[in-house]
C-alpha cells in the first residue's frame, strides 16, 4: 500500500501553496447558490491536489452558519442547511470525480459555537433536535 498524503485545503491548494487557483471561502459559494460552482471548486482542488500528490483533502465543510456570533462561520456554504448539504454534494462529487478523497468534517453544530476551535475548545450546546427534523 502506498503512503497517502492528506491536507486542508478548504480554500484549495492556495491555501498551503503559492501557485494553484484561487478561490474564495466557502461562504461565497453559498451565496451563489450554484451547486455546478461548488462542484468545479471540488473538480479543479482535487486536480491540483492531485498533480502535487495528495490524495485526500480534510473539506467541505458540512456544518451550518446557525450562530451570527460564530467567529470561523466562512468556511461553511451557508445558513439554510438543504442548500449546505447541495454544495457539500457538489463538491464531493467533483472531488471524486478527480480521484480525491473528501472529509465532510465539523457536522453537527460547528456552526452553533461562538468560539474559534482553532485557539480554544469550541462548544456545542444545542441539542440533537436542533439539527436533525
């Protein structure tokens, strides 16, 4: 079995390296509302990230902007969680399309936390009802 290389590259490969496309955060994906961006944003990160030799990319995110106090909310596709979940299949399916392995990473209640888990413990105080109909 070979090695795998993993990485986060939920602004693409841009987000770790100079060179590759730029994109915006995920955020601007969900103000489109256009899946077939989301899934050329997957398409075109797995490309590259592939051409470079990782092989599975820690993205998309599939939480909820559900907390305006949310100090990290621009990595998520949005408020309305059908619309998240769309883009979230989108990219995964242009992802997968070009040989990449995803991780659809901080669901449930990510986006209810009203601090960066990148410096602190974040925590998710709403219960299972608040996220699952």
């Amino acid at each position: 079995m070979p090695l795998l290389f993993a990485a986060d590259f939920e602004r693409g490969v841009t987000m770790r390296l100079h060179g590759a496309t730029t994109f915006p955060h995920a955020m601007a994906f969900g103000a489109t509302g256009k899946t077939d961006y989301a899934e050329a944003f997957g398409r075109i990160t797995a490309q590259e990230s592939r051409a470079i030799g990782v092989h599975w990319n820690f993205f998309p995110d599939a939480d909820v902007n559900s907390n305006p106090a949310n100090p990290i909310i621009n990595a998520f596709f949005g408020e309305d969680p059908q619309q998240v979940g769309d883009l979230v299949a989108a990219y995964i399916k242009g992802s997968r399309a070009n040989g990449m392995m995803t991780t659809a990473k901080h669901f449930p209640g990510h986006g209810d936390t009203a601090t960066d888990s990148h410096l602190s413990v974040a925590q998710v105080t709403g219960t299972a009802r608040v996220w699952i109909p």
